[in-house]
C-alpha cells in the first residue's frame, strides 16, 4: 500500500511533501485581509456545511476533500493572530511552535512509556527540570505536561487531597477511596477563581460543597481576612481546610492573588496552596513584570498554561510540584506498559506522573520556542502585550463615557460603555448589541462577561502584535456603535 504513511520510500515522501506543502500554502491564502472572522451566523455554518454523510461509500480522494475543507472552512476558521481578535485567553501560535506541531504530529510519539517516545521522553524531563527552575523550585520539584490548565488544576487537587489525608488524616484514599471524614474536607478559593475547581471537586468526590469561595476586594484579588475567617468558621463548625487555590491571573481580570499572604496561612493551617497561574505564569518571562509572580516558588503546585500569553499552539499545558514524591498519588503499574523494574533500569515511564495515558509530546513546542526567542526575545512579547493593557486602560479611564472595572496586572482589561446614562439594564443590551455587531459586521471578536451584575466588554491583549493606533480605532469603533444603538 502506497501514500497511506511517510515511510523511507521515495513515492512516500513525495507524497507527504506535496500533502504538506499544498497545505500551507491553502492556510497562508485563507489570510485574505487583517480581520478575525468571515462573519456568518451559526445558522450560515450549519447549511454551508451540512452533508449528506461524511462517510461516502467510495472516498472521495485527498483532492477533492481538500478543495472542499478549503472554500468552506478554511475562509470560516478564527484567525487568531489578527489583531482584531482578543476576546479570551486564547491566542496565535508563534511560527516555530507550529513547525514543532508538524513535527509532533508527523512522529506521533507517545508520552506514556519511554518505548513510545525515547528522545521526547527524555525532552520532557529536562524541559519540566528547567520550568522549575524558572518557577524557583530547586531539584526536589517535578511536573508533567497536561492537556490544559483545567488538567494541570485537577492534577493538583489531587496530590493535594492525597497528601493532606495521608500525612494529616493517617488514611490512604488511593487504597480505600473515600472516607466520612473526607465529607468534610474544604478547599479556598476566589469567588472568581476558574470553574475547574468545581469541576475537579466533583470528580474527586468532593463535590461543589467543598470549594469554598473567598470574596475578592476591589481590586478583584482574593479576600485575605475573609479568608481567614471562613478557614476559621469552617473548623469551629467540624470542617477540614486542606488547600488554598490562589489564581494567578483571573481569567476575567488578570488579577493576582496575594499569594505571599496566602503561603503564610496555609503553612500556619498545614494546608497544602496551588497556584493557578495558567494565565499569569506567563509574566515570570518579562524583565520588568516578573516580580509580580515571582512568589510561585512559595506554592506546593504551579499550573502553567503554554496556549494562552505563551503563545502555543493548544494544547499545552504544565503542573509543576514543590515535592515530587507527591506524585506517586498516580501511579500504578500495568504489566504491559510501565514494569517497576523499567524506573530501577533508568526507564522513564512518565504516564507514572499523568491522569493521561495516551499523551502528546508538547514539550517540544516549549524546548523549541524557548531557544529559538531567548529570554530578551520573550520579555518583549510579554511587556508589549501586558503594557498594552496599561496603555488601552489609560484611555479608557480618561473617557467618562467608559467605565474601567480594575486597572490590569497582566494584559486583559474589562470595561463598559455607559456614556450619561444611569440605566444599567439599558446600557447591558447595549454593550451586547456592540459585541454582536463587532463579531457580524466588522469581523472582530472581544469578550463579554459580567463584574457586580453589569454586562462589561473585555480585551485580552494576549497578541503582541496590537498596536496603540488599533487600540484607539477600537475604542472609537466602539463609542460609535453603542451611540447608534442608543438612538
Ligand atoms: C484558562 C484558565 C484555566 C483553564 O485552562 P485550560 O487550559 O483552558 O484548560 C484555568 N484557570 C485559569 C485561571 C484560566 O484562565
């Protein structure tokens, strides 16, 4: 059988050649202008796409489904580098990260035992040793790539829910599962952390009753004498804190939590504290900025997103951890797949360390874009995205039109138009109505979410790219539209 696989044969790589290349030079014609989306309706995309089958009785050939995926898809697909796309915390994919995704793909290792993916095995190892590095952990730290931040969370809940039960409660949930005791066990967290606590505490049979939401303060960063006293109603009430969740980098706001404050309370509390900097652990890269998480290092467990201000293609994602042996939570042996006689031959099997089995070797797109920028060629994508928040929140606190919800840490800024008038209602079907017809009418995509029950408008200014000039056109854009839907 012929052009199934790139294989050593000649008519093989032809084939792969021309597939590829054929390929990128489609991607690079569907950037026909500077906007971020085409602009049809969900209605729109379902007739144009709709089929028949997807499974004819006779294939169609390469050819023909190619020409198709180009002219309905392609021309529909978010471009993500456009500079008018800054709605959530998902951004473009540095060019080499994508160069590594064809080699990732190409390959096709396997991260769960070292006999599917010898040097990617090996990559990952040394590439998780100088994350922690960065991060401040010295060598008793580990970590293993995840799926995403929600991942990398529930990682974490669970080396901490199995730490605090076996060093502090002296009973093993791994081996018995879950116990009365465990019914009370509470975790802290903002009223604005991300929703994958909820959805980890549920999985790990916590249920949503055990996260514990701490208020924020005006500068939406976690509550610290709120906290304080929730841990302490909570143990006079017969409840178990067992961790602290700070957020680094709302995902709203791209507020920071104290977590120096935080470290103090729960060593004090022998509680074990995550870090969810999925966002803000990007800001460890920037000359200027990077005191602002530089106590991570004060945190048993880091998650460290690399799709969103890093820059990667999705997924790719780290949990780090303080102390490595936690994560024996996770392992277990199979007979096929990682023998306990392969770790005392040098063996990694890194699926020891993973709720995955089956895992993509993303290291390389860190190994790949943290040589080829350096760290002078990162601190100016990470200054420039985050000094543009600084820039655009100027402008819109200068405008008594707008009102700015918190002045950003990191690069996102959430705001509303309220131009003179007082009706809330009223101005929050306005904000939405200038989102839709951003996204329909002008093929830009902003975010939307709400701070104190008000509908706000949001920038994420993950892109580098964007410049003052598109920022001040935006606002103005902006004004225009809310103004017209007034009238
Ligand atoms: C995005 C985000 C997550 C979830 O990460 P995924 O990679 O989307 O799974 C978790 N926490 C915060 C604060 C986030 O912003």
């Amino acid at each position: 059988m012929q052009n199934i696989f790139l294989t050593s044969d000649s008519k093989d790589k032809e084939n792969y050649k021309k597939i590829i290349s054929e390929t990128a030079k489609a991607i690079s014609e569907a950037f026909t202008d500077d906007k971020a989306y085409s602009g049809p309706t969900p209605d729109q995309l379902k007739s144009l796409i709709a089929q028949e089958s997807i499974l004819p009785e006779k294939g169609l050939g390469w050819e023909k489904v190619f020409e198709s995926t180009k002219e309905k898809i392609l021309p529909n697909l978010i471009r993500t580098p456009s500079s008018d796309y800054m709605a959530h915390l998902h951004g473009p994919s540095l060019v080499e990260n994508i160069a590594a995704e064809l080699i990732i793909s190409t390959f096709n290792q396997s991260m769960d035992s070292w006999d599917q993916s010898p040097v990617a095995t090996e990559i990952e190892i040394e590439v998780t040793k100088h994350l922690c590095k960065l991060y401040g952990y010295d060598e008793k730290s580990d970590g293993v790539f995840t799926s995403g931040g929600s991942q990398s969370n529930q990682t974490a809940i669970i080396l901490a829910r199995d730490a605090f039960c076996n060093e502090i409660l002296n009973y093993d949930v791994k081996k018995n599962g879950l116990n009365e005791k465990c019914s009370k066990l509470r975790m802290y967290t903002s009223e604005i952390s991300h929703f994958s606590m909820e959805k980890s505490a549920h999985i790990l049979g916590l249920g949503y009753k055990s996260v514990v939401k701490v208020p924020v303060d005006s500068r939406k960063k976690m509550d610290v004498k709120a906290l304080k006293e929730l841990i302490q109603k909570d143990k006079a009430e017969g409840n178990i804190p067992f961790l602290i969740v700070a957020t680094v980098g709302t995902t709203d706001f791209g507020s920071i939590d104290p977590i120096e404050e935080l470290a103090a309370i729960a060593k004090e509390n022998h509680m074990w504290l995550h870090a969810d900097a999925a966002y803000g652990s990007g800001v460890i890269m920037s000359n200027k900025y990077s005191n602002r998480v530089s106590a991570l290092n004060l945190c048993d467990s880091i998650t460290v997103d690399f799709h969103k201000m890093f820059l990667m293609t999705i997924s790719c994602s780290a949990v780090l951890v303080k102390n490595a042996q936690h994560f024996n939570a996770l392992t277990i042996h199979a007979d096929y797949l990682n023998r306990e006689e392969d770790e005392e031959d040098g063996y990694s099997n890194l699926v020891d360390k993973s709720l995955q089995t089956t895992r993509r070797f993303d290291a390389l797109k860190v190994w790949i874009s943290f040589q080829t920028r350096g760290k002078d060629g990162w601190s100016e994508l990470i200054n420039t995205s985050m000094e543009n928040a600084q820039y655009l929140y100027k402008q819109l606190n200068e405008d008594s039109d707008f009102e700015v919800i918190t002045e950003p840490e990191i690069s996102s800024v959430v705001f509303r138009y309220k131009g003179s008038s007082s009706d809330i209602a009223k101005m929050d079907e306005i904000n939405k109505k200038v989102r839709r017809s951003l996204i329909h009418e002008h093929g830009i995509v902003i975010g939307q979410t709400i701070s104190d029950g008000k509908t706000c408008l949001k920038f994420t200014l993950l892109n580098p790219t964007i410049s003052h000039k598109k920022l001040d056109e935006l606002k103005a854009l902006i004004k225009k539209l809310a103004e017209d839907n007034l009238q």
